[in-house]
C-alpha cells in the first residue's frame, strides 16, 4: 500500500490519499498510514462510490483517479494522460481499454459529479462497490472515452503483476528489485522486467 501511494505521488495529481474503510478489519490499514504520515481517510466499508465522494469533498476535488491498491506499477505517467483528457474534452470519465493495458497498469478517473450521479441512481450493491461498473454499464448515460494505452505487450498477457494471492509476491518482488528505487520508473522498465522474468523461467507461462 505504501509503495502505491509513493508510486503515485511522483505524478503531477494532488491529494493522493488512502481511502480505506471504517470497518475494524482496516484499523491496521488506518494505523499503519496514520503513523507514516500517508493522508489517510475512512469510510463505508461496502458503499465504496459513497465513501470516493466523501474523499473528494473533503480535498475539494473535481477531478477524482481510483488507483487500486494491489497494482505497485500503475502508470503514473497514464494517469496524467487520463486526467487530461477527462478535463480537456470535458468528460465523465476516461479509462484505458482494457485490450490494451495490463492490469497492473490500469487506473481510471471520472468525475466528482459523475459519482454523485451513480449514487443518486441506484441502490444495487454491485454498484456502490465497485465505483464504476455502473459507469460502463450505462454508456448513454455518461461521456465515456476509452484509451487505447499500448501497455498490454503479448509475452505479457497472462502474468500476474497485481498484489492479490501470497503468490504474487514472488513475481512482484522480482520486478521491484530491478526498478528504480526512487519509484520513478516507467512502464517500458516493468516490461523489461518482466520479460527478462520469464526468460529466466522464474515466472511461468
């Protein structure tokens, strides 16, 4: 989770934040944040666009990017990317296609109002969890722009380089020991990375 939060915070966006829930199952995540001086906030545990909502109003934002925390290597240069166009064409949201960015990528960025208007809009459980899956189930709804990110290389595809299972950790902690420790580095080095990895059999295919 640091390590996101460092990665993040060597783009150009303002108020990179943590936001984790009020469940004590979090209170770690809170602590550990709090004492490492990481801007940290809290919200519903299962209402996550209610709890994004709250995270903007509080820093005044407009302009929201969701990061998840199990991606490390998320393109802080795409996100400035993302954010552009999102205010440029003034959008609802703009993400990456998924076709052409790894997952361990990815983030996606939208509007305070446009998640104002998914809260307003419904009730269903899925919705308020996921943040944005009633976004791009009701296109006609929003001004949506998909980027075509060039990030999803073939010898890639396949490979787990997000934080999800104890078995990423290996692969993960493979890729970060030969980047930049400064966090500066970009998506052509993970991909090197990466490639490298598997040429040396440590990751299979």
């Amino acid at each position: 989770m640091e390590y996101v939060y460092r990665r993040c915070s060597q783009s150009k966006i303002k108020n990179v934040l943590v936001a984790t829930s009020d469940s004590v199952s979090d209170d770690s995540i809170y602590e550990y944040c709090d004492n490492i001086h990481i801007p940290v906030m809290r919200g519903d545990l299962d209402n996550v666009v209610k709890r994004y909502i709250q995270a903007a109003r509080a820093q005044k934002m407009e302009y929201i990017c969701r990061v998840c925390g199990d991606t490390p290597f998320v393109d802080t240069s795409l996100i400035e990317l993302l954010l552009e166009t999102l205010i440029t064409r003034k959008l609802d949201y703009a993400a990456p296609d998924r076709n052409t960015c790894a997952s361990g990528f990815y983030s996606e960025t939208m509007t305070l109002d446009a998640l104002e208007k998914v809260a307003s809009a419904t009730g269903d459980s899925e919705d308020l969890e996921h943040v944005t899956r009633y976004i791009l189930n009701n296109r006609d709804k929003f001004l949506i722009k998909l980027i075509d990110a060039g990030l999803n290389p073939q010898f890639a595809r396949g490979v787990r380089f997000t934080m999800d299972y104890p078995a990423d950790l290996e692969l993960v902690e493979g890729i970060a020991s030969g980047l930049a420790g400064d966090y500066s580095f970009s998506s052509q080095d993970v991909l090197k990375m990466i490639k490298k990895i598997k040429g040396s059999r440590i990751c299979a295919e």
